[in-house]
C-alpha cells in the first residue's frame, strides 16, 4: 500500500511537472485575406486589399460623359476604408463636389463585385452628374 502511494505520487509529479509552455493560436486567414484586382463596366480598374475582415488600400478610376467628359479616381493609401459583414460591404467616401459609394459582395473565397457610384455636383458649371456602374474582381495569386 505504501508502496502504490509512493509511486502515485512520483507519477503526479512527473505529470504535473511539465516543462512544456503553452503554444500561442496561431491567426487563421480569413476567407477574403489578399490583394484583389479587377474592372468596372467601364473598363477601369478597381483594386483593393482585404485583411482581418477589413477592405484597405482602395483604388479606383471612374470615366463621366458629357458634359462632364472626366476620368477620375479614388486613392485611399493604406488604410482601413471598410468592414466586410455578411460577405460584403458599402463604404461612402468623399465629400463637397465628388462623393462616392462603393458596395460589394464575395461570391466565393477569390471571386466578388459590386456597385460603384460617384455624384459630381459644382454649382458654379453644368458639369453635375451621377456615373453609376458596376465592377468584378478576383483574389490575385
């Protein structure tokens, strides 16, 4: 009996002694994590970065007709312009003579689009109007 206590108790030690730390978690990609390039219906170019849920870097170019007869574009720089929730998002952007609206859907883990609108408006010229179009892009390698 003595015994069986002896070496319970070394064996409690040797298993309560471990010297091993606990591992830290390690961060899993979200779904939509990388760099995403693509085109509106216009043929201009729309990219953006997504990490932990979030859309960074925005890039966009839109064209307006006449009167307005303007290329134009967004540069957000490298930072969070949005959430993505549900498997999308709608950021709003801009503001005085041009604002625009960018909403979105992922359709898949590499596959997603949206709807881009852009409102000019300059009380001082004839050159006021809304350029609404629609844009596609896809997870880059």
């Amino acid at each position: 009996m003595k015994l069986s206590a002896i070496v319970l108790a070394i064996l409690l030690a040797v298993a309560c002694g471990s010297s091993s730390s606990p591992t830290a978690p390690t961060r899993t990609a979200m779904p939509y994590d990388g760099n995403w390039s693509g085109q509106t219906a216009q043929a201009q170019a729309i990219s953006f970065n997504v990490a932990s849920n979030a859309i960074h870097s925005l890039a966009f170019q839109f064209t307006a007709s006449a009167p307005c007869n303007v290329v134009g574009g967004v540069v957000s720089g490298n930072t969070v312009v949005g959430a993505i929730a549900n498997d999308g998002f709608t950021i709003n952007g801009g503001d005085g003579p041009a604002s625009w609206t960018l909403t979105g859907s992922f359709s898949s883990g590499t596959m997603g689009g949206g709807t881009l609108t852009v409102t000019l408006t300059n009380p001082t010229s004839i050159c006021s109007t809304v350029v609404q179009t629609t844009w596609t892009a896809q997870k880059m390698p």
